[in-house]
C-alpha cells in the first residue's frame, strides 16, 4: 500500500472540524485512484473515508463529488457524500482537494460467484437509467492517445509489437453507433464491496463517463476474469444480472465480443505503462500479459463460441 501525502494527527483533526466531526482515531487505507492518500476516520459521529487528492485539481473532485450526490438521489449503492461546514462537496487544505464519505464495510472478491455476479450486473444496469450529467466527459477512455509512450520502449518487445498494431485497429472499430448513457469504465473487482455473498456497494467513480453501455458491460466482465480460463462462462452471471434491468440490444451482443477484446487490450497497455513506466514493479512486471492473453484469446473465439460462453 502506498500513501502518497502522509497526514498527520494535526490535519486529520484540522479536516474532521471542517466537516463538523470529532476524530478520534485514524488510519491509512487502499482505494480509489493509485496517487491518492486515503483515511479512515473514526469519529464521534461514526466512520468515514477521508480522500485527499494529490495528483489532481479542485475541479477534478469537484465533479466527482456532482457525481456522488447524483447517485444518491437515485439511491445507487455506493458511498454517500458528506459536505464541509462552508458547503460544497470538498474542501481544499494544503493546496490539495480533500473529499469525505460515509464508510462502507465489505470485502472485495477477486473471484465471485455468479449470485454475487448477478448483482454486479443488476447495479451496472441500474447505473446505465441514471441520466447522464452534463458535467461528465465524453471520450474513448484508455484509447491510443492515452498511451503513445508504450510503443518503442523495447521493454517488452513482443507485447509492445502486438498492442501497437491491434490497439489502433481496435479503437477504429468500436467507432459504433450503440446505445451509451452514464457508465462506471473502471467496474473491477476491487471496486465493488460484498458482505459474505450480499453486494454492499459499487465504489470509485474516478472514471466515470458518457460512453457506449456496452464498453462498461465488457470491461466488467473483464474486471471479474479473475484467473482466466480461456472462456468467459464462470462471469456468465454479470450478463444475466445485467439483463434483468436492462435487455441487451441485439447489435449490443454482436458487438460484444469486439469490446471485450477492446477492454482486455486497453487495460493492459495501461498495466504496461504504470508498472513499466510510470513506476516501476517486479511484482506485478507481467501483468499486462494477463490482459493481453484475454483480448488475444477473445479475438479468437468465434461469435458462437463466445455468445454462447456468456448467454442461455
């Protein structure tokens, strides 16, 4: 775990009385995005996450905060928004914008089952009804522009061969016109919370985005390959839960597979470029082969083969 803007006892109580709470205790946590530092209060008034955003601005967390408060009048389960005493939904100390929300207890799972799967899915439908604000980004998360440093490296020769080719190719594709709303992007495992097999709350809304539907359906089921198996029917349930809510258009299907792909490549130019380049790290040095093994292997799936991995 790193903790990148280490508080001491004089901030945190500094904080707190911004808000109106009463600290009593306080610890580091891992959570959200890697370059922020994240607390647990405890409190007079109950626990609470302290987030103090190092690398980025006010306006940054000022649009996630929109976003919590947005998901709370429509009862989305994820951590509720507490306000500074001045208002607002953060404050600014040391130059850094710092956000506090309601704790929730709960344990990620690397690899659910498919009742706890179902309820992933029902949340990300449930999430695509919510009207999009206009305050949140329309882009092609993760693209090819995001990651121009990767190719020539010689670092990894044969990935970086392989991600230069078929990334740009795959960026072209997913140019579709396919239902898209509000979406998540980042639906990993460690972002979402479970109490034994009861799904408490889908967590970090960093990235959320106007973006295709069918863009976060993939990088969810993605996100909950755990240990992959060379076929997507132990994350079967994702898909069922989602349907429950939201039907699948039939073009969404068609186009599925191509997303996937998209979503397993995208991810691991990202793993290539912050474990390789941003920072380096021998523990998780070949991670990017995970993801990429999933696009390369979704890629050779036919259709059949894959609808008939994920749907009755």
């Amino acid at each position: 775990m790193v903790v990148h803007n280490l508080l001491q006892e004089k901030d945190i109580q500094a904080i707190a009385n911004a808000y109106g709470l009463t600290a009593d205790s306080f610890e580091p946590v891992a959570g959200g995005l890697s370059a922020n530092s994240n607390y647990l209060l405890n409190t007079e008034q109950g626990q609470f996450i302290l987030t103090m955003f190092n690398d980025q601005n006010i306006e940054f967390a000022d649009v996630l905060g929109r976003m919590l408060l947005i998901l709370a009048e429509n009862d989305f389960p994820t951590n509720r928004l507490l306000s500074p005493l001045k208002g607002g939904t953060t404050m600014t100390y040391n130059g850094k914008p710092v956000m506090i929300k309601l704790y929730i207890s709960g344990q990620v799972h690397r690899n659910p089952d498919k009742i706890m799967l179902r309820q992933v899915g029902e949340a990300m439908a449930k999430l695509h009804q919510i009207q999009v604000p206009d305050f949140l980004p329309e882009r092609i998360p993760y693209g090819v522009d995001s990651f121009p440093i990767v190719i020539g490296q010689n670092i990894d020769q044969s990935y970086e061969s392989w991600i230069g080719g078929r990334l740009p190719e795959l960026e072209r594709k997913i140019k579709i016109d396919l239902p898209q709303g509000l979406i998540h992007s980042d639906l990993f495992y460690d972002n979402v919370l479970f109490k034994g097999q009861q799904m408490q709350a889908v967590i970090d809304f960093e990235d959320a985005m106007q973006h295709l539907f069918v863009f976060d359906l993939a990088m969810g089921i993605v996100g909950f390959c755990g240990e992959w198996r060379g076929s997507f029917d132990h994350v079967r349930g994702l898909v069922e839960g989602y349907q429950q809510i939201r039907e699948l258009e039939e073009r969404e299907k068609e186009s599925l597979q191509l997303f996937v792909e998209y979503a397993a490549a995208t991810v691991s130019c990202w793993r290539f470029w912050r474990y390789h380049i941003h920072t380096t790290s021998t523990s998780k040095a070949d991670t990017h082969w995970h993801m990429a093994t999933i696009a390369q292997e979704t890629r050779g799936m036919t259709q059949a083969q894959f609808l008939d991995s994920l749907f009755e």
